[in-house]
C-alpha cells in the first residue's frame, strides 16, 4: 500500500490512551483532517489504518462525521471510499442563530466550487463545534434562493 504523509506531532499511544474521552474525540478528529489535508489526492481508511494503528472502526466512524458534516468529501469507487480534504475554504460570514453560528464559505476542490453552511453549536469545554454541514454546488445557488424565497413568502407558520 503507498505510503501516506502524516503530521508530525501525533500522540504516542500511551499518551492518547491517558487523554479524557472528549479529549480523545476531538484528537482524532483533528488527526484526521490534518492527514486528508496533507494526502491531496485522497485516502482509504486501510492505509490510514497501517500508518497510524488506530481501529478501522473508529477511523471510519471519524471520517464518516467529517463526511456527513461537510469537513471533508468522500467518494465511493465501488466497494471503496476514497477520502479527500474538503478544498480550498474562503470564510465568508457567520450568523448568530441563538444556540448556534452559521457559517457560510466557498469552497474549490477537485469536484468543482461550491458554497459551505457549517451549523456550530457550543461544546462542553464552551468552544463552538461543527455540529452538521452541507456544501451545495455553486450552480445550484440560484435556484435553491429562489426555493428558500418561495417557502419565507408564503402563508406557512
């Protein structure tokens, strides 16, 4: 398997191992996108598996999460998903929405450009998280606005 470039200051195992369960969450998931950052042109969770001796199942539960909430992409090639980093991100603004920030940013990656909105919620150490995220397709933009006019204009409560 090719080999993978890593960040350079990743925990020894017995140092993880002493670190509280949350702590251990946000390490993982801040790995993670440091090592898609780092591997441009995508990653299965196999090689980040032999380079790292994390467990496929908490790899995979990690990068499913950064999936899902926008963080970073993935693309399934019949029975095998590549990972990739979610681009070149321009922060564009944040909305306060009572118990959460929106965050709306452009991205470019190598499937195209597209428009970012990142709900951030406040964790238990007080810090704003991402807690769910979409990127819609910079050619869909129009039309979504007009849709999202159409449902604020109208009688529904």
């Amino acid at each position: 398997m090719a080999n993978i470039n890593l960040p350079k200051e990743i925990l020894e195992k017995e140092a993880f191992k002493t670190l509280p369960a949350k702590e251990k969450e946000e390490y993982v998931s801040n790995l993670l996108k440091k090592i898609l950052d780092l591997n441009e042109d995508g990653i299965t969770i196999s090689q980040i598996r032999e380079a790292t001796g994390m467990t496929y199942s908490t790899i995979w539960h990690h990068l499913e999460i950064l999936s899902c909430t926008a963080q970073a992409h993935k693309i399934s090639r019949g029975n095998l998903d590549v990972y990739y980093h979610n681009g070149t991100m321009n922060h564009l603004n944040e909305y306060d929405g009572g118990k959460a920030k929106y965050s709306i940013s452009s991205v470019k990656n190598r499937e195209g450009n597209f428009v970012c909105i990142h709900e951030k919620r406040q964790n238990r150490l007080g810090n704003h998280t991402i807690t769910t995220g979409i990127s819609i397709p910079v050619e869909l933009i129009d039309n979504l606005v007009a849709e999202l006019n159409k449902v604020k204009n109208s009688n529904i409560k």
